[in-house]
C-alpha cells in the first residue's frame, strides 16, 4: 500500500440546492497520486457538483476536502494553483485563437517569456493543433476544441487535473483520440485525473478505480475488474414483448428464482435480469419458467458482468433507466447543474476559460463562495 497522502480526498461532503435538492450527501471518494479515477454515475448523481467542489468553484453545507495536500475550503487559491480543470462546456475564447488562448492561460499563472512560449508550442504539437493553432477557436471541429481545453487545464504543469465528462458531445473518432490522450498523461507523465463520466465503457477503459456515484454518495468503489467480479457467473438478460404490471413482475420474479443456480433477479419494465452461475445452461429453464407465467419473451442475451451490472446490483436500478430519469425530472439527489449555481459557472470559466472573464480572474483568484 502507498505511503504517500492522497492527491484527493473528499470525506462526507453534503450539499443541498434551494428547493431542498440534495445534490450530495455524504460524498466520499480518496484518489492516489498518479492514477486516473473515475467517478461513475448517470447525470443527476452529483459527479459535477463534486467537482465543483474539489476545484474551489462551490461550497459544501458540511464535509471537508483536501487537494494536492491543500484544504480546498481554507486556501482555495493555493488549491488552484495546483490544478488544471477541464469542464463540461468548453471555457476557450472562441474569437481568439488557439495559441492567444493558452499564451492568456499562462499569463494567468505568471508564465512570461520564452519559457511560456515553448510551453505552448509543446502542447499544440501534441494535441495535433499545431497547424491550427493561428486560427479562430469557433473555426475548431468539436474534438479540435475539446483537445484544446484540456490543453489549456495543462499550460501551468498542474498536480491533479480535473476532466468533466471530457468527451460529451464528441464523435466516435474524436471520443477515441481524446481517450488515447489521458492515457497518455497519466502513463507516460504520472499525472493524477480525476474523472466524471457517464459514459460506462468509458470508466472501465480509463480509470484504475472508480467510485459508482448515485443520488449523491458513493454506493460502490473499487477497480473495474474487482467490481465485475464481485458478481460471480453470468449476466442472464431477458427481453419481454410487454412489460407487466407490478403483481405480474412479482410472478415473473418468483418463477425464474426457483430454478438453482439463478440470483439477483430483477424485473424492471420489459426488462429481466438474472445472474446464474451457469448463463447458457439456466437459459432453457428461464424461458421455461417464464412461458408458464404467459409471459412473451422478445429476446435474451447472456454475457459476463459489466458496469451496467454492477450499478444494478447496488443502487437497484439500470444505468440507463436513472440517466434518463435525472434529465426527464430532478428529484432528490439531483445534480442541478447546469440550470443552478450560475456563480459557480462563472467562477469556472474564469478558471479555465474565456478572456473575459479570465482576465478579471487573474493569476490570483479568490473564494468562489
């Protein structure tokens, strides 16, 4: 085990919006130096407003943070100097290009010279903006001006840099390219990432770790590959024609139980979902038991544990069924981002990104409260 202090550590961070939202409660999550960590849930789960919180950018109603080993509540502007943060919406200055928005980033910093001058043609070579670098950022595709956010967050060689839904809205192209990056920095230069996405191939593929998030804490924690495994056998998913009503669901349940071998069921909509120890062999009785009850079956599936599987098991609900119902409504323990806490907003693109604001940010920002 490391000897050395956490890059971050987030201990029982609650944080509520007007109208009672409970965006955290009880949010604890410790990342090791040098590793990427995810945290992992669908929108409304509180992954943002974390953030916010760890980049100074927000304050919680109670809990503590420590970042690059600076208390983020105490010295919010050492905690800044330490960080590099890449949020959701892109923070450059769209009117100017590419290398006067990294040149104005240093400047922020205190970078002079030609230190800051190689700084910046160091990192638009490796972004691939070279090229591009004299142009207007609004003539960017997305993924150019994603690849220079992150740029951006790296100009002052940062401790720990913070990736918010890094490649929401990018094509699939562009979404590979931007995940062989932060492989990159953190095997090749060591760097500490910490990571939100809701994206589930995304977590498994980049984060070391990853902390499951819903509705405001952590309900699981762990690597990808020990959280698949904690679930033994295989993934058994069947596909009903109708989705029953909840006394017929009971029956379904109770049907597919009684075959020895098969655990977990669960019935969500048109949906059942089993792990048996067995997948290919519990499937003929699965079919079985489930055309007794009357009940039609559409489609099934077998595979080994995924995400998705795990995320079931411990907040009791499919990954796609509680991102859809964070955007369809916010209830409590929703995430109110980006429709609340516009100060924080500001601050952000002040940290990050456009002149404007950047440029009344200066090098030495103050509390965002």
């Amino acid at each position: 085990m490391s000897t050395h202090p956490p890059a971050v550590a987030a201990r029982d961070l609650v944080k509520t919006y007007p109208g009672e939202i409970k965006a955290l409660d009880g949010m604890s999550v410790t990342v090791a130096p040098g590793t990427v960590f995810g945290l992992l849930g669908p929108n409304g789960a509180g992954k943002s407003t974390t953030v916010k919180i760890l980049t100074t950018l927000a304050r919680p109603d109670s809990g503590s943070a420590l970042v690059a080993g600076h208390d983020a509540l105490r010295h919010p502007d050492r905690v800044r100097r330490a960080i590099g943060v890449v949020a959701q919406r892109s923070g450059a200055d769209p009117v100017a290009t590419g290398r006067e928005n990294l040149l104005l980033q240093g400047h922020l910093y205190g970078m002079r010279g030609a230190a800051l001058t190689r700084r910046v043609d160091e990192l638009l070579d490796r972004f691939a903006l070279s090229d591009a670098g004299r142009r207007k950022v609004s003539t960017y595709s997305g993924g150019m001006q994603r690849r220079l956010d992150v740029a951006l967050g790296l100009v002052h060689r940062p401790d720990v840099l913070f990736l918010d839904e890094p490649t929401t809205g990018l094509d699939p192209e562009a979404r590979t390219a931007m995940w062989a990056e932060i492989a990159r920095l953190a095997g090749d230069d060591g760097l500490t990432i910490l990571l939100t996405t809701h994206y589930l191939d995304e977590a498994d593929r980049l984060a070391g770790r990853i902390a499951i998030v819903d509705r405001g804490r952590v309900v699981a924690e762990g690597t990808p590959e020990a959280l698949k495994g904690e679930l033994h056998g295989d993934a058994v998913h069947v596909e009903l024609r109708d989705a029953p009503d909840p006394v017929d669901a009971q029956l379904l349940r109770a049907a597919v139980e009684t075959f020895a071998g098969v655990r977990e069921v669960e019935v969500d909509g048109r949906r059942i979902s089993a792990r048996a120890d067995d997948g290919p062999a519990a499937v003929p009785h699965v079919l079985a038991a489930l055309e007794r009850e009357g009940a039609a079956v559409a489609a099934v599936t077998v595979a080994r544990p995924s995400l998705d599987d795990v995320y079931l098991r411990y907040a009791g609900r499919r990954f796609a069924e509680a991102d859809g119902g964070a955007e369809a409504g916010r209830g409590g323990g929703a995430d109110p981002e980006p429709r609340q806490d516009a100060d924080a907003r500001s601050a952000a693109e002040a940290a990050t990104g456009s002149a404007a604001s950047r440029t009344s940010a200066a090098a030495t920002p103050g509390d965002a409260r």
